[in-house]
C-alpha cells in the first residue's frame, strides 16, 4: 500500500520519543519533518534516529534565512544527511534562495511563504503588503524564478498557488487539521482532504497524529480517509 502524502511533524520532547513516534506512523506516511527545535537539540543524529531502516523521506524544516553566503554554508552542511526536502524562507529573497539550491543539488528546496500562524492583521503590522494569499502568491513567483522546486503555503493559499506556479512544483501545506480537531497555533488551516482536493502534493499533520493516544492508528485513520477521498 503506497504511504499517504502525509509529512508527520515530530515535535516531540526527546530523541526516544520522536524516533518511536516515526517508527509508528512510517508504515502509513510518505515523510517525517524535522523542526528546529529537535535538530538543534541533537543535531544530525536525530536524522539517522527518525529514518531508522524504513527509507522513509526526511523533511528537514530549519526554514534558513540569512545572507546568500551563510545559507549556502548551512545548506551544503545539512545536505550530506540526505534530506528530502529543505525549508528556506521566501522573504530571504532570490539570491538567497539560489545559493541554497545551488548548495544542496540532491534535496528539493522548499520556499516558506507566509507562515500559517499570521493573519491580515500581522501582516500588516509587519508591513507586508496583503492581503494573505497576494503575499503569498508573490512569494510563490519569487521563489519558483530563483530556483525552488517546492513551495510551503498554507490550505487557503494553495489553489492560487498552482494556479500561479503550474503543476510541476511540489506543494506543502502545513495548518492542516482533520474534521473537529483543535487549530491550536494555525490561523489558516484546512482538512486533509480538502488541502490535497485544491492542490497540495504533501500535507504536514502533527498534533493530531503525534498527540493521540495511539499515533500510529490516528496516521493510518487520516491515511485511510485521503485514500478514500482520492478514489472517489
């Protein structure tokens, strides 16, 4: 049975913790993402811990924003663990966002757009010109031209995002919830199925698979539910 196009968020308190939530949701999702926290509380070695023998794709979101030369230094560093994926912030600009593609050839880039914790108000506190999804679609334009090969928005934006970029960049959606679960921190969320329904390649999910009694049954739930939608 092919994984579902899930990316499970390890936000998880330790190393045992994060490398036996993994081990639980891989035989059901395609990715595990990594955060900053986790990585910079042990580093690479939480790379080798998560994937275990399993194969599966590591998404590395250290969301790097800084000068051109630093992300190029960072992002050659982190390549030599093989990491599916790489986050980078959009609004660090092309250059930027060249230097990491540039760095790590063999890991898709991920341009970050506006996070899915802002809304209008922030962003226009912030001083970027909105509203949400014109910010974000900018971005999208940006990032694409300077070389991205994947683009994080959040479930509201990514209609217009395809739109926008055309089929053959990798979509990410974090702020994604299944139906009735609490949108903690997220501003802009959307069910799975309607994320994969407008356009979404990959859809992030972590509380509510990591925080459930039983991740691996609540990965294979939602993994259930896509594959239902999809063959509808």
């Amino acid at each position: 049975m092919t994984p579902a196009p899930i990316a499970v968020a390890l936000d998880a308190p330790d190393l045992e913790t994060a490398a036996q939530w993994a081990s639980l949701v891989t035989p059901h999702v395609s990715t595990i993402k990594v955060g900053l926290e986790l990585y910079l509380r042990y580093g690479p070695d939480v790379i080798a811990s998560v994937r275990g023998a399993s194969g599966v794709q590591i998404f590395l979101d250290l969301k790097l924003h800084d000068i051109p030369n630093t992300v190029a230094g960072a992002a050659k560093a982190v390549s030599r663990l093989r990491p599916a994926i790489l986050t980078v912030h959009a609004t660090g600009g092309a250059a930027m966002i060249r230097a990491a593609v540039e760095s790590a050839p063999h890991t898709k880039i991920a341009a970050v757009t506006i996070l899915t914790s802002l809304n209008e108000s922030d962003l226009d506190r912030m001083g970027l010109a909105g509203p949400a999804d014109e910010a974000v679609r900018r971005l999208s334009s940006l990032s694409v031209e300077a070389g991205a090969t994947a683009l994080v928005c959040s479930p509201h934006e990514v209609a217009a995002v395809r739109a926008e970029v055309g089929p053959d960049i990798t979509l990410i959606t974090p702020g994604v919830r299944p139906q009735g679960a609490d949108v903690q921190d997220q501003a802009r969320v959307a069910t799975p199925e309607q994320a994969l329904a407008d356009g979404a390649d990959l859809l992030v999910i972590g509380r509510p698979i990591t925080g459930s009694a039983d991740p691996g049954a609540a990965a294979a739930a939602i993994a259930a539910s896509l594959r239902r939608t999809t063959a509808s």
